[in-house]
C-alpha cells in the first residue's frame, strides 16, 4: 500500500484518495508520498518511445495503488483530462537555432493555454472521478496568479459534484487571463475578481487558509483546494520532466540540464523529485523574475519574503514558494520536525536562513537566477526576430537563465520549459517587439472568442473579502444544495 504523510510530521499516513481530497494534510502540511519510487535505466529505455498519456500512465501507477484506481479507470481519466489539448503529442518541443543544444518544452497547448492545464486536466478530472465513486460533492477554491484559475475553471465546469470558486487579483492579471474565468457561463463556476491585493495572489491564499481553520464552514461546504499544494498536481508534473528527457536524450542515461520559470515552486518540485526517483537531470534551474525568491534560497540559503514586484511575467509574482518545504522534506532525510519549525519561523518572522550543512544539502544540482523585465523583453525579441520563434514572458525567464548560466551547464542539453502562450500577454509582447500590432503568432482563437462573451463575475474588495466570500458561498450552497 502506497502511504502518503504531511511532511511537517502530523496526522496518520493516509491513502492517495485521502491525499487528494483533503489536499493539505490534517496539520496543515503538504502530502508526500512515504518513500519515493526509483526508476533505473532499463526502465527509462522501456518508456523511450511512449507518447505522453500512455508514459503518465506508467509513472502515476508507481504512485497509486490499483486498488484505489484500477488499471482501466486511470487510463480513462486520462484519456479524458487529455482530450481537449490542441496538439497530438499535447506538449511538442521546439528546438532553437540560435543556441547549441536547447529546446523549448511547450507546456501551453491546453484549453486555457499555460502548463496549469498539465497538472488540472489530470487533478480535476481524478478528484470528480472519486466523487461520483463517493456519491459526495466537494467546493473547490483556488487563489491565482492567472493561469490556475482558468484551468481549474475549465476542468471543473459542468463536472456534476464540483462547485468551483476562483480568487483572482483584480487589475494584476491580464484581461485575457480574466476573461477565461469570468466568460464560462456554467452555474458551478464563480469566479471573485479581488481589487485591492496589496501582495498579488499570495493575499488570496492566505484568506483561503482562513477559510480553512473556519472548521464549520468548512464541513458545511466540504472545502478542499487544487492549488499547487495538492499532491496530485506535483505528481501529473513529474511526468512532463520524463517525457521531456526521454524527448531529447540521444541515449538514456545521458545528463541534460533543465530551466523553469518559477513561483511556488510546483513545477519545479516536480522536477526536483523526479530526479530524486533517478531521472538523469545535471542541472535544475529556478528562473525567477525580479521577485526573487527561489534566487535568494539557492545562492544565499535565505528563504524570505520580500515586498511584490509587479513584472512582464505576471503569473511568477509570487512572494511564498510553498512546495519548496515538500522538496527539502527528501533533501534533508524527511526531518519533519525540522521542517514544522522552519515554517513557523518563517511565518513568524518572514525569514529562515538555514544553516550552512542544510543549505549545501538541498542546493545541489540547482542553479538559480533572477532576471529583469528588460532582458525577458530582449530575449522575446531577438529570439522572435532572428528564427521567428515567439516566447511568453516566463519562457522566456527560462531562456534568460539558461543563457546566464549556460557555462555552468556544461555543454549538455538544456531543456527551457515554456509555461504560456504569447496570447495571454499581448501587451507585454507588443512591448517587447516595439509594434503597436500583433503578430499572428501571438494571438489564439479561444482569447478572439472570449472577448465577445458575457462575463459572470463576483467582485469585491480585499478588505472585506473573508466576509464577504463566506456570505456568498453559504448562500450558494443553500440556494443548491439539494442538488
Ligand atoms: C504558474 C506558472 C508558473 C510557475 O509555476 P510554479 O509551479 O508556481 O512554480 C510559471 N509560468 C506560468 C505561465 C504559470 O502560470
């Protein structure tokens, strides 16, 4: 039987439905798994030629046990989470011309067009499966930066037991982000347009966890959480991570190096762990904005929080790198004691800085770098210019940070994933490109279509959001509950 525990070290183990359901751990941790499934050489050759559903069949079977999902539901479930993704091989590579050996992993060909589509098609689509199972309903609410709310609202839509509440930074996400959430017309879907965050999304996610530690409302309404805290999101991404290596390897077992445009570290934490479970990867690189985070944990070993800084790559203004904490659970030898106290002292005082052997433990095989909006704009722009290839803004952090630290990579291949397509930011590609018109490329016919929909949209102020969202939840769940 496959355990997961709360890497702070609270509650029972519990089974991967508990795991995903409850999405924090009952101490208010983050679920892993107890012990990480290692995967060898031979085994990385027998998964060579799989396309991607087929290769996340394999590694999610090392994580659930068949007695909770058969062989035959989980193929199901994700036939079905990947049948709506634009192109046949859902995430196509890109090499470019104007660097030796680097690929672009386009991550965006989901419905809502940014990798949030990776890990939710799959997430939504299991946590509805064990609710029909269940015969029970579950709320849903999600803070984002842009990109998960729309996701979490696509694949939740018209689901029969998922009622779904998406908070978002009013006037900090683009407009073609809004749109996405606000223009479905499906009666479980509500999205909170939140004015006045005064620290992006991360506002959101602490009034979230306010409405969390509220246990009777919480029952009433059965609240649980997709955000990137939940396990099964962190597990789908571990498979793009295989899927790329095994994409541009000549042979396996061959190191490549891979960059990610990084916020709360999910993706990231993927990476870390599947590396962890013996994918050959050299370097993994946290490729931050000026909101830099990631940064100051891997060069100086300071885990703090500074104030937001509004940026061309929106969706990585993110202040708190929370899955960070689930991947040095596995660098420091699932210590969770140690981990509980850091935490604490982190929200106590806005800081940890960890000591010497500890920083030098989880740091390795990591690079990091934090670039400013006019090299991301640059590099859209001479990369765009010179083969006609045209990056978002976080594909771009990526590919600045491989060029920053491409001699520490060491003439292996590097993977730089691309988490948007350039049609949800169209004003900072105009900048970068000096046009006042789009290039085609950087349009997208599902963002032409929202601009002519209705939007269905709650609004509100921060200062009154707690409040305010219990009130429209509660009478919500009233007004539908016998359903
Ligand atoms: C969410 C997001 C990221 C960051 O992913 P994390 O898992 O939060 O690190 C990067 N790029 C885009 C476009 C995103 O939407």
């Amino acid at each position: 039987m496959i355990q997961y525990v709360s890497n702070t070290g609270g509650g029972k183990p519990v089974d991967f439905e508990t795991a995903i359901l409850d999405g924090f751990a009952v101490d208010g941790g983050l679920y892993v798994p107890e012990t990480l499934p290692k995967v060898g050489k031979e085994q990385l050759m027998k998964w060579k030629d799989l396309g991607y559903v087929e290769l996340a069949f394999e590694v999610l079977s090392l994580f659930i046990d068949r007695s909770i999902i058969s062989e035959k539901e989980l193929k199901n479930i994700l036939q079905t989470a990947y049948a709506p993704f634009k192109k046949e091989e859902v995430i196509p590579l890109y090499q470019l011309k104007t660097r030796s050996q680097t690929y672009i992993m386009e991550l965006f060909h989901g419905p809502t067009i940014s990798f949030k589509d990776i890990g939710l098609a799959f997430l939504v689509n299991l946590i509805n499966f064990f609710l029909e199972r269940k015969k029970e309903y579950l709320t849903l609410v999600v803070a984002t930066t842009g990109d998960t709310g729309p996701a979490a609202a696509y694949f939740s839509a018209g689901k029969s037991n998922l009622d779904t509440w998406v908070l978002y930074p009013k006037g900090l996400i683009t407009e073609e982000q809004e749109r996405q959430m606000t223009t479905l017309q499906h009666a479980n879907i509500h999205p909170v347009g939140v004015a006045n965050c005064q620290e992006g999304a991360d506002d959101l996610d602490l009034i979230i966890a306010k409405l969390y530690a509220n246990q009777s409302f919480k029952d009433k309404l059965k609240l649980s959480s997709v955000n990137s805290i939940n396990w099964g999101r962190v597990m789908m991404q571990m498979v793009h991570y295989f899927y790329g290596y095994l994409r541009i390897v000549d042979t396996v077992g061959e190191q490549i190096n891979i960059a990610v445009p990084s916020g709360a570290f999910g993706n990231l934490c993927a990476g870390g762990l599947a590396r962890e479970m013996g994918l050959p990867i050299n370097y993994l690189v946290a490729a931050n904005n000026r909101n830099a985070c990631l940064h100051r944990i891997f060069s100086e070993g300071r885990f703090s929080k500074e104030e937001i800084i509004e940026t061309a790559s929106s969706a990585i203004d993110i202040l708190i790198p929370s899955n960070f904490w689930r991947l040095l659970y596995f660098r420091i030898d699932k210590d969770s004691e140690k981990i509980k106290n850091w935490i604490k002292e982190f929200a106590t005082t806005g800081t940890v800085t960890f000591d010497k052997k500890t920083f030098e433990k989880y740091r390795k095989g990591f690079l990091s770098n934090s670039s400013t909006d006019k090299e991301t704009l640059d590099i859209i722009n001479e990369i765009y210019t010179s083969e006609n290839y045209l990056l978002d803004p976080h594909g771009a952090v990526a590919v600045v940070a491989a060029d920053r630290l491409r001699v520490q990579l060491e003439d292996k291949k590097v993977l730089c994933l691309a988490t948007a397509h350039p049609s949800k930011f169209p004003s900072v590609i105009k900048q970068a490109l000096h046009t006042t018109v789009l290039p085609k490329v950087a349009t997208h016919p599902s963002i032409e279509t929202a601009k002519e929909l209705c939007e269905k949209v709650h609004l509100c102020d921060h200062k009154y959001l707690e409040k305010a969202l219990i009130h429209a939840m509660e009478t919500n769940w009233d007004l539908t509950k016998e359903k």
